[in-house]
C-alpha cells in the first residue's frame, strides 16, 4: 500500500481482509435462513421443516399417531424429529464454512 509504511500497510490488508470474511459469513447466514431442511420420524407420522440456521418453522403431525399411541411416544417423535433437522442445519453450516477459505495472513 503506497505511502504507508509496511506494518501499517500490512494492518490495513488483514482488515479489509477481515471485512471480506466478515460480509461473506453475513451473505452465508442469509443463504441458509432461505433453505429448508425436512426430516421426519416415525416413519413419517411426525415431519419438522427447519430453515438452514435450524429455526423450526413448521411441524406436521398425522392424526393417525393419536388413534394408536400417547403423548409421550408423540413427544419422543417431535423431539427425535427437530434434533435430526438441527443436525443437518448444523452439517450444512459446517460445509459451508469450509467453503469460505481462511485468509493468508500477511508476514509480519
């Protein structure tokens, strides 16, 4: 950087370096909230719907599961379901942060 002297031209690279990150992971939050992740369980009696932060935003109960089973089996189910759905959120945060690669720190 010209007219700067060398640490100093190295502090401004590692912050504009920084704030490159910084808005790629901002990009990246608002990309996962647009994505839905479905898991189910008990064979599909119970369904939770989850955006890619893993903020449940919906579940699905078949009615079917009233006739043949209590609230504690159905609580099971929800919770089985939900934990799974914040699993994969979880993964796919994961991959996607591998993606955004690390920065080279300038030498000092």
């Amino acid at each position: 950087m010209a007219g700067l002297p060398e640490p100093m031209a190295d502090f401004q690279q590692l912050f504009q370096l920084s704030q490159q990150v910084q808005g790629r992971l901002q990009q990246l939050q608002s990309e996962l909230a647009g994505l839905t992740i479905e898991t189910s369980a008990g064979g599909g009696l119970v369904r939770v719907m989850a955006d890619g932060r893993g903020t449940v935003r919906g579940v699905s109960i078949d009615p079917v599961i009233f006739e043949q089973h209590d609230a504690e089996f159905l609580a099971d189910l929800v919770l089985a379901a939900v934990a799974e759905a914040q699993r994969r959120a979880a993964d796919l945060l994961q991959a996607e942060m591998r993606k955004v690669q690390p920065f080279p720190f300038p030498s000092l």
